[in-house]
C-alpha cells in the first residue's frame, strides 16, 4: 500500500475477520475433511493432482490452533498446493 502497487481498500476488505464458526476444539473432527476437500478442489483448479500421502500436513493442519476462521485453513491448503 505504501508504495501504491496495492489498493488500501481492497486490503482492508481482504483483511476483515471472518467468524465462520470455530475451526479449533468443537470442530476439530473437521479439519481433515475440510483440508482433503481443499486439497482436491485446489489440486485440480492449478493441475497438480496429489499422489503422496498427506497425514503430515493434515496433521499440522489439526494441531494448528485456527483462530476460529475457515478461510485461514482454505488459504494454508491453496498455499500448500501451489508451493508442492
């Protein structure tokens, strides 16, 4: 923003805090299906299927603790998926 290569608005309309229901304790059950069903939707929007296993970063992804915001969780998958 300081440079002006990024809209201020645009930041703070990205930037705002989504309660979309607890992603941690109560709902922790479904954080694996949440980032398998990311993982897929993801893998096939930037054609990079998976192969290998991904218990380690399911793993991390449930011992996390997600300050209760999906998108966050949707993001780190997105992230994992460009990055591998």
């Amino acid at each position: 923003m300081k440079t002006g290569r990024f809209r201020e608005d645009l930041y703070y309309r990205l930037n705002v805090p989504l309660d979309l229901g607890a992603t941690s304790a109560e709902r922790i059950a479904e954080i694996p299906l949440l980032f398998r069903h990311f993982l897929e939707q993801y893998s096939g929007e930037f054609g990079k299927p998976f192969t290998r296993a991904v218990e380690a970063p399911v793993d991390a992804a449930v011992n996390y603790p997600w300050p209760g915001n999906l998108r966050e969780l949707e993001n780190f998958v997105k992230r994992y998926v460009i990055l591998e």
